[in-house]
C-alpha cells in the first residue's frame, strides 16, 4: 500500500522535473536573441519595442564591446573592444550619426546642439525625442516622436519651468498652454491628426530660435512656413501673420493699458487700438454684454414666473 | 363676429388643418417668413451641437458630441455647412426687406419706439402685480428685442464666422491678430445667442404658461382671436376698425 503511493510521489516529482526541464529551456531560449538580458532585463525589455531590434541591431552597435559573447560569459568579455557602456549626453548624436548621418548634420544646426556645445548637456539630444531603449519608428503610434505625440513630446521639457530656467533664463514655458489655445491642438485631441504639431513649423532636427533669420519661425519665413505644401498651400498672404501671436493665449492679454508701445514685439502691437488690448476688451466687453442681457431676461422670466401666483388667471 | 375677417387681409388663402367651425385666425408670418424662421432654427440648432465641443474643448461632454456627430472633420463640416446656410438666410432676409418688401422702411413696425421703453417698465411692474399689462401693438418689445437680438447676433456671427472660415483669404485684408479677435468674438457672440434663445425665446414661445408647449404661430402662422386679444390687442383694435370700415360703404 505505502509503496505504491511513494511510488506514485516519485513518479510526480520526475514527471515536474521534466515539465520544468523543458519550461525552462523554453523561457532561455526565448530570450537567448538579445545576450544582455540575463542582467539588463528592463532594457532589453525596452529593446524588443525598438525598431533596431525587429531590424536585427543588438546592443554592441550602440554602446560598443564584443558581439560573440553572451550570458555564459562573465561581462569581462562582453565590455572588451570598443565598448562604450552608457555613452555622455554629447556623445550619443555621435553613435546615431554612423548610421542617421543627415538627421544628425540637420541636428548639428539646431539650437539644442548648439546648446549642448555651450556646455549646456541638459538640452535635447536624439534620444530625448526618440526614446532611449524604446526607440520607434516615426510612424509608429506609440512613437514620442510620431506627429501626433509631438506636443506631449517637446512639452516634457518645454513646459518644466526648471529644466528651462536652468541653463538659460528666459524661454518662455507656456509654449503647450499656448498651443492648447489654437485650432491644431483643439483638432488634434479629438483625433483629427491633419494638423500641424511642433515639429511642423519648429522643424523636427533643424529646430532654432525664433529670432534666428534662418529660422522657419523668424517673422519673415513664417509666410513660407504656413504655406507649406501639406499645410495652407496656394494661399497668398503676405507678413500679416507677423502681425499677431501664433501662440496666443488668453492670459497673455492683461488689459493693462499701454502709451508707450515701443517696448512691444510686433506681434503684440497688432491686437493694440490706441492704448487698448482689443483681445481683452472685446472679451470683457461681451463678457458684461452676456451677463446683462442674460441676467435681466432671466430676471424677467423669473418675475413672470413669480407674477404667476399672485394673479390667477393672466388672460 | 364669426365671419373670417381676417384673413382677407392676409395673403393666406388657406386656414391650418385645425381650424375650428366659426374660429377666426389672424395672420402673423407670411409663408415667406415661416421658411425663414425654419431654416433658421435648422442652421442654428446644427451650428450650436458642433460649435460648443470647440467653445469648451476640455467639458466631458465635448469629445462625446463630437464623436457623435462623426468625428471632428465631420463636425467642421456640418459647422460650415450650417454656417453657410445662416449667412445665405441673412443676405436673403436683408435683400428681401430692402429690395423686394415694398413698405416704405420708416413704416416698418420692427423699429424700437418710445412706447416700447415705457412698456418695458410696465412690464415689470406688471409682474410685481402694481401695473396693468401693457397693450401691445404687432411686435410687443421683448419681440423687437428679439428680433434686433438676432440681428445683431447675425452680423457678428456671420462675419466673424467667414473670416474663421477662410483666415487666409481674410488675412489679405486684416492683420493675424484679428482673426484672433474673430475667434473672440465668434464664440462669446455664440454663447450669448445660445443662451438668450435657450432661456428668454423658448420661455416666451414654449415654457410660458400661455403657450406650452408651444405657440403653433411658427408653424402654422396664425394666432387664434383669444391669442391676438390679449398678446396684440392694439393691432387687435387696429384690424377691427379697419374691417368694420370697409364693410360700412
């Protein structure tokens, strides 16, 4: 009797060993394509959504070492050669451009290169917009550098009062808010992606200042800029779009009367009739025109209703 | 009295469906008028549904009714379709009563007068219970306010509403921040407009006691006798005399 039954529990146990044997084998050998990940497991988990990877790169052809090694064998290997480890901000634009050569000579002229080469290494490099591990292909969806996640994309950095105040004082971090004002961003969060984010008039690699004459955003190009050919095309307007902020928002208009108009950007000046910020008077002025009529005829409607229990029968 | 007196002086030629035997209707609209108001209500009714998810884009209901109506190019669409439609409504209404209508302009009934500003005075202390109902002749003043409301509304919304339309094009003419300005303008003009017909028209042409659940006069055209009585008894007065006139030689 007994040694049937511990028969039996040696046959479960040999019959576990085998399940978990082939188990095993099964959940190594799946993850045997990327060799780091027997430490580097959330990285390499970040990796298989990289379009590097689904293209066959692996991790030695960005941070260098020897590609032969794997698990098997202590990291001493792997980190031989030219291995570069977790390269410096300044450096990563090195290691895309051996492959990404135009996108990083386009970047090279932007205004966040140019702040990194002031020692600035906290402005944005290829991987702030592309992902580090997770990087993507533009037209992916889930993609921080697809059209549509744009905003959110710049607006990590660009809405953070302190990542922007700290190497340089003076950006203005209400750009998003800003944005969220206009038509694009009113289309854009409710799916119609037809519309221009960011990059489409800021430039995706060249971006630079506004005040650059090389910018697409200096004044003169912004006519050029709006009429590109998948945007406003075919449209004559001279540099009336200069006469007025792109990104405008209620907030930036105070009421505050102004006399001396010289201190003011073009851009400004043109919601101005004599001393007026017409852009907060016409507000206030329909404002206190809604609350008057609506208030006096709800008023009314009121008495009438009231009127109602005094007098039986009106006619 | 039971001989249909007034319609003769319309241009009618046929009572509604439920005239009664020996009721006498008076003309209000002209069918010319009814069309208008239709079309009107249509094109409002569409341009209110897709132009407040954008007014306040951050309002739960925003995206809700913006999927309903097919997604937000639809919604523009249908905007600009029914926006179109309000503008053709104004050019028509105003090249109609200009051009077409052949009353001298001075005798239109629509203009404010000083009796409309002492009406409205009576008119509270009506409802405070310390007045007699004012008597009102063919457009009381709340339906002048109405109208001129409208009107005023009309010019700000289509105007504004057309520069939105094709900012490029008005650009050439004004400057960038304007268009701004129109986007100001078009959408607390829209509030108010929505707001005053939501509230005070509907009270007076549907909540109202007298009327619920609604005055028939936008659909068929005519008040009844008890109607016009009491809500325009002056132009009441004014029709009889001329009757009895007509019938005296």
């Amino acid at each position: 009797m007994s040694s049937t039954s511990s028969l039996r529990t040696k046959k479960k146990y040999v019959l576990i060993t085998i399940i978990a044997f082939f188990l095993l084998i099964s959940v190594v050998s799946a993850q045997q394509d990327v060799s780091c990940y027997h430490c580097h497991t959330t990285v390499v988990d970040e990796f298989r959504n990289n379009i590097h990877y689904e293209m066959g790169f692996s991790c030695a052809d960005c941070h260098g070492g020897s590609e032969g090694s794997n698990s098997s064998v202590i990291s001493s290997n792997v980190m031989s050669g030219n291995f570069i480890g977790k390269p410096t901000r300044s450096h990563i634009t090195d290691i895309c451009s051996k492959c990404h050569s135009k996108e990083a000579e386009d970047y090279k002229q932007s205004i966040h290169w140019d702040a990194i080469k002031k020692g600035h290494p906290e402005a944005a490099t290829c991987t702030d917009c592309h992902g580090v591990h997770e990087i993507r292909a533009i037209s992916d969806n889930k993609s921080s550098s697809n059209h549509q996640n744009s905003p959110a994309t710049c607006a990590k950095c660009h809405s953070n009062t302190e990542i922007m105040s700290a190497w340089y004082y003076g950006i203005k971090t209400d750009r998003m808010d800003t944005y969220k004002e206009s038509f694009h961003w009113k289309a854009l969060s409710n799916g119609y992606s037809i519309v221009a984010t960011c990059a489409d008039c800021h430039e995706n690699h060249i971006t630079k200042s506004h005040t650059d004459p090389t910018s697409t955003t200096y004044i003169d190009n912004l006519p050029g800029t709006c009429g590109k050919e998948n945007c406003h095309p075919d449209v004559k307007f001279d540099a009336d779009i200069a006469a007025g902020l792109v990104h405008d928002k209620e907030s930036l208009h105070t009421g505050e009367l102004v006399f001396n108009k010289s201190g003011l950007t073009t851009q400004m000046k043109a919601y101005y009739l004599g001393p007026f910020d017409l852009a907060f008077w016409i507000a206030e002025f329909f404002k206190y025109l809604t609350a008057g009529v609506i208030g006096a005829f709800t008023g009314m409607v009121i008495l009438d209703c009231l009127s109602r229990f005094k007098l039986k029968k009106r006619w | 009295m039971t001989k249909v007196l007034a319609v003769e002086l319309s241009d009618s030629k046929k009572l509604s469906g439920d005239t009664k035997m020996g009721e006498v209707f008076f003309k209000r609209f002209t069918f010319n008028q009814l069309v208008q108001h239709w079309v009107m209500i249509g094109s409002f009714m569409a341009l209110v549904v897709t132009g407040m998810p954008v007014k306040f884009p951050d309002t739960w209901w925003s995206p809700v009714i913006i999927n309903l109506v097919g997604g937000f190019e639809m919604r523009t669409q249908i905007h600009h379709a029914a926006g179109i439609t309000m503008v053709v409504l104004g050019v028509y209404h105003i090249v109609f009563h200009l051009f077409v209508d052949k009353d001298p302009l001075s005798e239109r009934k629509v203009w404010p007068t000083i009796k409309d500003a002492k009406d409205f005075w009576q008119t509270i202390f009506f409802y405070l219970g310390k007045a007699e109902q004012p008597k009102f002749g063919r457009y009381s003043w709340k339906e002048k306010f109405d109208y001129w409301g409208a009107f005023w509304g009309m010019v700000m919304l289509c105007v504004t509403g057309l520069i939105l339309m094709f900012p490029f094009q008005a650009m050439n003419f004004i400057p960038y921040a304007y268009v701004h300005l129109a986007t100001i303008i078009h959408t607390d003009e829209a509030l108010l407009a929505t707001l005053f017909i939501f509230i005070v028209h509907w009270w007076n042409v549907h909540y109202s006691p007298e009327v619920f659940p609604m005055s028939k006069a936008w659909i068929t055209g005519n008040l009844s006798e008890e109607q016009m009585k009491h809500e325009h008894p002056l132009e009441y007065e004014e029709i009889m005399r001329q009757m009895a006139e007509k019938n005296e030689p």
